[in-house]
C-alpha cells in the first residue's frame, strides 16, 4: 500500500531509495510530494472531492448491447436477438427483460450508449477502456505489457485512500478471467499503486484473505524482523532498482495491511444482516459487489468487481448468446441495483460512482453459433451515481445497433468522467514513465458534460 501524504518524505532529495519507494517516486525521471502538492495547489488534483470513489463492474470479454442497456425491439430477429424489452422507471426507455432491477432504479442512473472506439481486439479493448489508450494488437510480440496506468492505479496514485490504512485500489474476487483481461496495474507508476487482489470469493463459506493472515508459524514480531531485513535492499547495485522498487513496495503493503484492524473489519462480510447479503444476490456477483461496497464505506477509493466471462460467440467452448446472458445478465443486475439501493439507503451515492462496461460490445447480427462476435463501433456503458445528473440515456445508437447517429463518447471521454468525480483533471496530470517522457493522465477525453450540472 502506498504510504499516505502525511508520512511521505518532504523532499526528492538526500534519502534512501527505499524511501524513495514508499514516497511514492514514480519511473525513472520520478514524482514526489513536491510534484503531487503542485498539481493539487494547481487545481489538477482537487483537495475538495478527496471523499469521493468509484466501483467498476468490469466485464471482460465484451457485453452484448442489445441484451443489457440498448435493446432494439423493431429490428429483424437476427439483430434483436431472443429477448424482448421491458419498460423502466423513465418514460420511453427500455432495458432487456433481463434487466428488471436496473429498471426500476432506471432514474438513479445513465446509460451512454454510443461509446465507441472501432476495434474489436480483446487486447486493445481492454487497455483503452482500463486506461483510456488504444492497446497493443492482440498478436504483437509485446501483446501482455501495459503502456499506462490503469485509471485505478492512477486514482491510487493521485487520490490515495480515504481512510488512513485502507488499501486505496482493490481488486475482488480477482483479476483473471475473461478474455485479455491484463491491464488493472500500475504501469510504470509503480507496483506499489497495483491493486490489492482478494483472490478469494466472497459467496463461498470459505472466503478469506489471504495477506490478512499471518502463515503458519509466522508472528508479527518475525515478520518486523522480516522488514528490517528489507532494508538491505539500499545496498543493491542500480542495476536492480525496478526489482527493489517493486519487491519493497508490495512487501510493504503487505506489512500494512496485516497491522490493520480497520481493513481486517471492512473485509468481514460475515458481520453484514443476512437480509442485506441476500438483496445483492447469493453469487459471486452480488457478494462482491457488496464487499466493495464495505470496502469504498471503510475508506477505499476504486474498487473493481471483475463480472466475467462475455465472450458469447456461440462457437466451440463459447456460451451462444442467449446462454451466457441467461447466465451472467441476472446476477449482474441483482448485484447492481442491489449495490445502487443500499448506497442510497446509506447516504453513500452522492460520493460513489458505479461503473459498468466492458471492453466492447457485440456484433449486432447474431452469427452461424446463434452468438455475437466484437463489435467496437457502438457500445454501452452504465454509470450511476446521485452526485451527478441520472435518469437519462446519452446518446442514440442506429436502429439495428450498428453505428452512432448521436453523440460519440470516447473511451477517454469515460475515463474523463471517472476522473472528474474523483477531482482529478487528467489532462493537466503529467507523469513520467520509465524513459523519462512526460506522459499526460489522458490526452484528449472531456468528462461526458451531460452528467454534470
């Protein structure tokens, strides 16, 4: 866990590289608190929305439009696909019938349906909607290395968490699945902005932690003892500064975590009324979605839920369409407008963004395998919080859902409005990645303004 503004060193100069580690320096020209406290007295990083956070429903593999937030009833079957609309509480619009929760909470969100950016690679997909820039091509030699930060790690980075000793990102139940679902980290920002991974479902009677727990024979004060010894790690020739760097960061947030009654409490599922627990839903969606809930009330700052996998070709060892939504549309509703209810019902929904999206969304045509392939030229994304303007739907995609006719969203554009809710001006954030080049937050997004007032 990166070391909280308080206990940050004061200057880039004169300490150990190990300090400069926990200070949170970044590749190798580097940030420190100096760079930090200028873009927030520069108003890049505001210090008035610093209680505010964001869950990311993350569906890796690509939902189909047609089945979830834009449905097109008066197209021919082979566009429309085997479910039928239903009514929401908004006047005119119409969710999947799969979507009977999101429905009735439909003026407590937006739904922008034209977001687009043209590719139907899993690998550029995910990497432009995690971060907000086009991948590399899922064939290239160098197809697994992340070029920016995810939007998490760089909230992890700018933000912090809200509560002293809280894990700023997490990741739950993992970060696997899907399909090139790579690209959750930190980039050259450093593996101390990462994600911490539960790994471990939180629907199962077995959940549990595992770097909240000590292994067997291991005691706090061996593991002190352990720590110490890290810092021979000064000592290491330059050579191995990003093995230092990473290896140190990651032991420390490990350290800290271990010491933390508060994150030990916000991971205890098990203290929630079982009514609750059941109004998300008994699956791994619906727990995770309210472990991230607990996480974001106890003072984390981004929490993804990974939803997966969407990747519904219908061809061999692939769910058909109508399959896959019977089988992760309802679970994922439950677990949204469950998680939207109780926000709500907690005071917690002005300072909360819900995000749901995947990388892409689906062919509008319905294959040979009774499946939908990628499709990048029009897509869904569902956002909802009460600090913003809901109950509206952004955007009109072409009447088989094939194109944008009304206003095109960008994946930067989304990743803009992620960071505007969290007080973060992407395009006045320069960092430096491993060569030294100033590398902006984003370079072209604007916050979707329909969302703001």
């Amino acid at each position: 866990m990166n070391q909280r503004p308080s206990r940050i060193m004061t200057d880039c100069s004169g300490i150990t590289r190990r300090n400069f580690v926990q200070a949170g320096a970044l590749g190798a020209g580097g940030l420190c608190l100096a760079d930090l406290l200028k873009l927030k007295a520069e108003g890049a990083v505001s210090s008035k929305q610093q209680d505010t956070s964001v869950i990311l429903f993350w569906l890796s593999g690509g939902p189909g439009h047609m089945e979830t937030w834009d449905p097109k009833p008066e197209a021919p079957a082979e566009y429309r696909g085997p479910f039928q609309p239903i009514a929401t509480s908004l006047s005119g619009v119409q969710f999947s019938e799969l979507m009977p929760g999101q429905a009735k909470l439909a003026e407590h969100l937006a739904v922008l349906r034209t977001v687009n950016h043209g590719t139907g690679d899993h690998t550029k997909g995910n990497h432009w909607m995690l971060t907000g820039f086009e991948g590399p091509a899922f064939n290239a030699p160098d197809n697994r290395v992340q070029r920016r930060p995810s939007i998490g790690s760089a909230a992890s980075f700018l933000r912090g968490a809200r509560q002293e000793g809280m894990p700023p990102y997490v990741g739950v139940p993992h970060l696997r699945g899907g399909t090139d679902n790579l690209f959750h980290y930190s980039s050259y920002i450093g593996g101390g902005f990462d994600p911490f991974i539960v790994n471990s479902d939180p629907n199962t009677s077995s959940f549990s932690v595992q770097n909240l727990t000590l292994a067997r024979g291991l005691t706090v004060d061996r593991l002190k003892n352990r720590q110490e010894l890290l810092s021979s790690l000064d000592q290491l020739p330059r050579r191995h500064e990003k093995l230092i760097r990473d290896l140190d960061e990651h032991q420390q947030k490990a350290f800290d975590l271990l010491y933390s009654k508060g994150v030990r409490s916000a991971f205890d599922i098990e203290d929630e009324p079982a009514a609750v627990r059941d109004s998300y839903g008994r699956h791994t969606f619906g727990q995770s979605a309210l472990l991230a809930r607990r996480l974001v009330e106890h003072g984390s700052t981004f929490v993804t839920v990974n939803c997966v996998p969407w990747d519904h070709h219908g061809s061999a060892g692939r769910l058909r369409t109508e399959e896959g939504a019977r089988k992760l549309i309802p679970p994922l509703d439950a677990a949204i407008s469950g998680l939207i209810r109780d926000l709500i019902d907690r005071g917690l929904y002005e300072k909360t963004l819900v995000v749901a999206m995947g990388e892409f969304g689906r062919t509008p045509r319905i294959n040979q395998h009774a499946g939908r392939d990628h499709w990048g030229r029009t897509f869904s994304v569902m956002m909802g919080c009460g600090g913003m303007r809901m109950g509206q739907i952004i955007g009109r995609s072409s009447s088989r859902g094939e194109d944008v006719v009304e206003r095109p969203v960008g994946p930067q554009d989304v990743a803009a409005t992620i960071y505007r809710h969290l007080g973060i001006d992407p395009q006045r954030v320069i960092l430096r990645d491993r060569l030294d080049r100033p590398m902006p937050l984003l370079d072209t997004g604007e916050p979707v303004s329909e969302l703001f007032g």
